[in-house]
C-alpha cells in the first residue's frame, strides 16, 4: 500500500514496478485534499489515519508513506496503530544524502509542513552529527506539478527564486522531501548543477519497502493486480501518471472523503503557525 496527497507518491511506485515487479500496488493518491504542506498536524494526521485505514481494508502487506509530509506527523501514531510494517520516506532519504556528503554540506527543499516540522534536520543531525543542514520551503511546487506544468516557463521562474540560497550554499547533495518533486528533478538538477547529488525521497523509500520484503521472505509471485485511488476527479492524475510511469494502468477509481474509514480520533495538538 502507498498513499501521497496527489501525484507524488508515483515516484515510489515507479521504484517499486522496477525492483519488485511481481507485488500488487494500491495507491491512494488523496487529490481533494492536497495540498497537506499547509495544513495543520493535527489534520494530516487524521487525514493520514483515514487513507491508512482504507488500505488496510485492501490487504496489503506493508503501508509505504509515500508523502512527506504526513512522515514528518503522522508515521509515529501510523506504526503504534497498524499492526503491518510502516516505511516513511524521511529517514531512508537521509541515509542516502548522508551517504553523498562526506563534507556533511546537506539541502533540504519541501513543503511548509515538512521543513517547518524539522524532521529532515533532526534526522540528519543524529545520522551526521555536525552536519551544515540548509533548508528551503516550496509551496508552489506541488500545485504546479498537479497541474501538469513540470516542464514549463513559470515552473522555472518559481525554482530559480526558491533555490537562489541552496544554490550559492556548496551542498554536496539535496534531498527532494517532497514526493512531488521529482517529477521537476530534470529542471531541479539543471539549475543545481551536477556536484549537487539529488536525493529522491520517494525511490529511496520504496528501496527500503524492497529490502524489508526480502528479509521478511514476503516477496510475492506471479501476476500483479495493480489497483489506483484517488478522492476527486481521476483524469490529470491518470494522464500524468501513465506518463510518468510509462505503462498503461488500470482505471482509477474515485473513492468519496466521507466513504473512508477511520480509527478513532487521534488526541493530537496543532503544530504552530508556520512561516513562508
């Protein structure tokens, strides 16, 4: 099972087709309600507890948060309350930056949620202790991606402006925490230039679902059956998604917000405001 807000998620499923070609897929991709970047902890997690619980109820094996977002709120109650193996994106993207930054120069672009909650540097501070940790938040980015404007003039515009800062910084690599942005990492990378290793949340993420299947002797045989969700109108995501992935895909099915189960409410405290 993997869920995202919308599109991103299919950057670890793209992983996931390439390394476990015979497991079964369910996505959730939660495009009524995206973007979360903005909102509040308290509702990413409900929001988080909702799809987790839907998946559930599809049999899957293994829940792969695929949003980063929801990483940075809701993958701690998400582990206390499922009894199936959990994987968020934070922390196998952080091994792989720090693997790339023998200098400890990190970047950190992402949502408001994500970059405000200060998951990625508290992660890379224990991963990499003393590590020059510059983060950046890009709200624009995840509209313009739904939107299907990966490869477009204001696109760029947006990107220069956001990575003026990481750009003049001397990291050694950038961590994409949001899923959405690889979908942008050819433009990403153009203006990082190639010293700059960028780091994809979502593939690194999916590589560790992959490893955890393996010692766990889960692997799957045979056919896959591949099953698509989404809570609002299907056809941008499935045009998109079949470009992105390259294959043709099963329909996508629409499921109503007031159709998914839910655990009981979560006590859970807003994050503060967060600041552009």
């Amino acid at each position: 099972g993997v869920f995202d807000s919308g599109l991103g998620g299919l950057t670890s499923v793209r992983e996931l087709f390439r390394a476990l070609p015979s497991e079964s897929v369910v996505y959730f991709g939660d495009t009524a309600r995206l973007p979360y970047g903005g909102k509040s902890s308290a509702t990413v997690i409900r929001f988080s507890l909702e799809i987790a619980a839907f998946l559930v109820k599809q049999n899957i094996k293994c829940l792969l948060v695929a949003c980063n977002t929801s990483s940075s709120f809701a993958l701690e109650m998400l582990s206390q309350r499922l009894s199936i193996p959990v994987i968020g994106v934070i922390e196998p993207a952080v091994r792989a930056a720090v693997a790339a930054s023998p200098r400890g120069r990190v970047g950190v672009i992402g949502t408001l949620g994500t970059v405000g909650s200060g998951a990625y540097g508290t992660a890379i501070g224990r991963a990499l202790p003393g590590a020059a940790v510059i983060s950046r938040a890009c709200p624009l980015f995840v509209p313009l991606i739904e939107e299907g404007w990966s490869d477009h003039p204001v696109t760029r515009a947006v990107a220069e402006e956001y990575l003026v800062e990481l750009r003049a910084a001397g990291l050694e690599s950038l961590i994409l925490g949001c899923t959405h942005y690889p979908l942008i990492a050819p433009l990403l990378a153009s203006l990082m230039g190639p010293a700059v290793k960028l780091v994809d949340s979502g593939a690194e993420a999916a590589r560790a679902v992959s490893l955890l299947l393996r010692q766990r002797g889960q692997l799957a045989v045979g056919a896959p059956e591949h099953h698509f969700y989404v809570s609002d109108e299907p056809r941008n995501f499935t045009r998109i998604a079949q470009g992105f992935l390259g294959r043709e895909l099963p329909p996508t099915t629409v499921v109503d917000q007031t159709d998914l189960p839910w655990f009981e409410r979560p006590q859970v405290r807003s994050a503060p405001e967060l600041t552009p």
